[in-house]
C-alpha cells in the first residue's frame, strides 16, 4: 500500500485525520517553538480541485501552482498570520498557531462558523479533531470582518502540552 | 393557441442555465429563460457554504452570493426571464410548450434549445421510510436556507458524499443535532476536508452501516442501524438504534432528462454520472443538433461544474446561430473548457473525467 493509499485510510473511514497521518503529509506544517507569532498551518490531505488559500495570501507564502489539485504548501517563514486564508478555505481546514504564546500556553485562530459566537475573555473547552474535549481554553478576541465573509476567526490560548492535538472549540 | 419566436430558449434557471443565458446574451444572441419557480437561481441560493475551484469558478465566494451576481448579469445583459413557467415538452424539434402561471400555454419557436433542468434526489427504500420525518438531503438543505425553517432536531443523515456532509454542516449551523452520518460504503464519499469539519463538531460516522429501519408513531422517533459486509449484506445482530426525529437521504441524484428524451434527445448511459443521460458533444450539444444540455442533466457533478458547461452551451448555441467570429468563439471556448477541466482533475474528479469522455465519444454513434 502506497503512503498515500495508509494516509488516507483513517480519513476516509472517521472523516479526520490521525495526528500519524498529517505527519507522513510533507505539506502538512506546524510550526515549532521557534516562532515569535502565529503563522498558518494547513490540513489538506487530498487532491481536491482548490486553491483559494493561495489566491488570498498576500505575501505568496501559499503555493499551489497552475494544477489546481496539487496540496497547497506554505512557508511558515514568509506567513504573516494575517488570517486571510484562514477565512478563504472552503474547507475550513486553515488556522494559525504558535506553540509559545505564553508561559505553558498555546495559541490558536480558528474559523467558526457557528451561533453563538463566544465572547472575548470567555473560557471555553477546546477540541480535537473528533470534537472531544481536550483542555479549557480563554478567547482572545473574535474577529468578524467583511474580508473573512461572515466566517469568523476565534482567536484562544491553551495549555501548550495540547498544542497539536487542539484545532478548535467545542460548540457553544 | 399562443406562438412567439426567440433565438434561444432556456429551460431551467440553476446554475447551468443561468451561465447558459448570461454567456449566450453576451454572445448577441437573443435569450428567453424559462423556470417553473417563483425564483430564478435552482438550488444556488441553498449553498450558504464557499465554493472550491480557482478565482475562474469563484471559489471562496458562497454559492448563494454567486447566484445574486448571476442574476445582476443577467438583468444587465436585460435576459428575458419568465418564472411559473413550465416547459412541458418540446415538439418538432425546437417548439417549447410552455406552461404560465399554470394557465396560459405558449408556444416558443426557438431556434436553440439549452436544456438545463438539473437532477433529482435519488430515494432508498426501507421499512418507516414513508413516515414523515424522512426526507431528501435537499429538501432539508432548501428548508432551513432558503425557508429558514428546522423540519428537526435531532438528524440522521443516510450518505457520506459531498451533499451529505455538506448538509450535515448546515444542520449543525442551523442548530440541530446529527446524531449519526452512515455510510453503505466501507470508505466515506465526501471530501476530507467536508468530513472533517463535521467530524470535529463531533458527528460521528457509521462506514458500512446503513438504515435498516425509521420507527415512531405518526413521525420518525428512533431509527435501526445495521453494519453491513463486504457484500453488503446485513450482519445479524449487529442492529443498534439511535433516537433521531428526522432521517435525510444523500444517496445521490438522477439527471432530470424527461425534458430531453422527450424531446428525442438520445441516450447514453453514465452510471458514474447517475444514469441515463442525454449524449453530447464537447460543446454540449445533443443528437439533436437544436438542442444542448447542461448541468446536472448531462451528467450529476457540482454547481461549479454546471456553471462551466452551461457558458459552454450557451456559447456554442449562440455561435451555431452566426454569433462571434471564429477567432473570438474559439478562445472562449479554450477557456471555458480548461475551466471545466480543472474541476474534473484530480482523484476526485477521475471518474467524472472518464465518465465524460465516455459520453462525448459516444457522441458521433448517435448522430
């Protein structure tokens, strides 16, 4: 069985992505403690006919490239976090991370597209790929902006030792 | 009885005719579009979700954003638009009998036809299915976006293709509860990135399971689950149940070619495609050469590909009638199929690349 063929395989029968299988995935980036701000990470596995996310970046730190089913790639290093492409995705599969926000905590924004929105200041329950519970989380702030097109981008910190495992909250 | 000429006649405001007309307006010719609704756009203003493709499909922008834009192209290119308008069959060719406001008949002699009347829900069959509370993924979809109504709370859907985890979205959005996706299939259909957006608001899906039964006293109640094998076959013992108040069937759609064969249309079948659909050449023009298809109707895929082929068939209609140089006619035409081709790349869009090629080589044994 080809990589792609086992890295698939969970995808396909739970609808997420093992943490196993976005690893064995070279466009599958998260930065480490290295990084001073939150920078895009993106989980698009499959060869989908897509490419928004390059469309929108402003510093061309997303490349696609003419075959639009060709995995997106970014370099963290170019990223400036400027969500745009968080809001972009169709398939909501963009947020921002940094590892080493604050002492022991995590940074994450990610697109919600869900009423009620959380208030900023609001403790939440972050979640898993599966939507399990993981850890509590505080929201920084809850950007609405016409850019994003009514998709909006919940920033929150969390305890760090979670810091793959989270990629959103559990719904309100 | 009633009889007017147009150049081309339109059958079907969807995504597909709506870029029939607009591309075959822009062309010179003149354009008549018909739809049965009250509201132009087919399923469009149902799509509250952003659409994938490239910046030349509009991805990023809502579907039902997309279907406001059309119809300001449309009302400035002035197309002649008429809603409760039935197209009831078409005779001799290119005369359309037109059906309005459920009183008055019409005929329209056009000199082109675009036939782009979309798909229907595909139905499965099992013991409570007739209970109310069972329902197509599409009408629970046109409920709570366009009638902002919530038919339940607590949902199963039955299929994991695009439509039915694209809906489950939805219905979480819409404040419901999913309470299960199954899936006949050992793998999930949808896109991964569709999947996993309801996975992580914690739906979960049920691989080689399927509905056995809907119980409940004058509405849906609770329903049976069973797992299935690798044949399909139901695995005794393995039945659980799970209260639910309303089931949605995403088992697919069936190309609406009533109109189409009707009419004389051949056919050729694309199971891949979902069915029987009316064989066409590369500018989607049927084995009658009066008459092109677009959509869903040519062949079950996406609105992003419906839009591309209905400019294609509203640009290759017009063109047959003597609208825009060769030179102008063919460039567009490069573009608009490179378009459509982009959304057919890919291991997701492979079997709907092959299944149109298929049709379109069957094209020269028809005519």
């Amino acid at each position: 069985m080809s990589s792609t063929e086992s890295r698939e395989k969970r995808l396909k029968v739970d609808g997420a992505v093992q943490i196993s299988e976005l690893h064995q995935t070279a466009e599958y980036i998260l930065p480490d403690e290295r990084f001073t701000k939150p920078v895009a990470v993106i989980e698009c596995i499959e060869s989908i006919p897509c490419n928004p996310c390059e469309t929108a970046c402003p510093v061309n730190a997303i490349v696609i490239g003419d075959d639009i089913t060709t995995l997106p790639k970014i370099d963290p290093t170019i990223c400036t976090g400027c969500a745009l492409c968080v809001a972009a995705c169709p398939g909501l599969a963009i947020y921002l991370k940094q590892q080493h926000w604050g002492p022991s905590l995590s940074y994450i924004a990610f697109p919600y597209e869900y009423l009620p929105l959380p208030q900023k200041g609001a403790e939440v329950t972050m979640a898993n790929r599966w939507g399990e519970a993981v850890c509590s989380g505080t929201v920084i702030k809850v950007i609405k902006s016409s850019r994003f097109d009514r998709t909006a981008i919940i920033h929150a910190s969390y305890d760090s030792a979670f810091y793959e495992e989270v990629v959103t909250m559990v719904r309100l | 009885m009633n009889q007017i000429k147009r150049e081309i006649v339109v059958i079907g405001s969807g995504p597909a005719g709506l870029c029939a007309a607009i591309e075959a307006a822009r062309s010179g010719a003149q354009v008549l579009l018909i739809d049965e609704n009250a509201k132009p756009g087919g399923q469009l203003f149902k799509q509250i979700h952003k659409f994938f493709g490239s910046a030349d499909h509009r991805a990023g922008v809502r579907g039902l954003d997309i279907g406001e834009a059309l119809l300001k192209d449309a009302e400035e290119l002035k197309i002649e638009v008429w809603l409760n308008s039935e197209a009831c069959g078409i005779f001799d060719s290119t005369n359309v009998w037109v059906v309005r406001d459920k009183q008055h008949s019409i005929t329209v002699q056009a000199q082109r036809i675009i036939i782009a009347t979309g798909a229907v829900e595909n139905s499965i069959n099992f013991p409570g299915w007739t209970l109310p509370g069972v329902m197509g993924a599409g009408a629970a979809q046109t409920m709570i976006n366009v009638n902002r109504v919530l038919p339940g709370h607590r949902f199963l859907m039955v299929g994991s293709g695009n439509v039915g985890v694209i809906v489950s979205y939805q219905l979480l959005q819409a404040g419901a509860a999913v309470v299960a996706i199954v899936e006949a299939a050992p793998t999930l259909g949808g896109y991964g990135v569709h999947t996993a957006k309801v996975r992580r608001a914690g739906v979960p899906f049920y691989t080689s399971h399927t509905v056995k039964e809907a119980h409940g006293n004058g509405h849906v109640e609770r329903a049976t689950l069973v797992r299935l094998d690798e044949k399909w076959k139901e695995v005794a013992g393995s039945e659980f149940e799970v209260e639910v108040d309303t089931i949605c069937i995403a088992t697919g759609l069936t190309p609406a070619v009533e109109l189409a064969f009707g009419s004389g249309c051949m056919a050729v079948n694309s199971p891949a495609l979902g069915g029987l659909v009316p064989v066409h050449d590369e500018t989607m023009r049927s084995s009658n050469t009066a008459i092109y298809v677009a959509g869903d109707v040519s062949g079950v895929e996406e609105a992003s590909t419906a839009m591309e082929e209905g400019r294609i068939a509203g640009l290759c209609a017009a063109h047959s009638l003597g609208y825009l140089g060769q030179g102008a006619y063919e460039a567009r035409l490069g573009v608009l199929t490179r378009n459509v081709n982009a959304l057919r790349s890919g291991m997701f869009g492979q079997k709907r690349r092959e299944a149109k090629e298929y049709i379109v080589s069957s094209y020269g044994a028809h005519r």
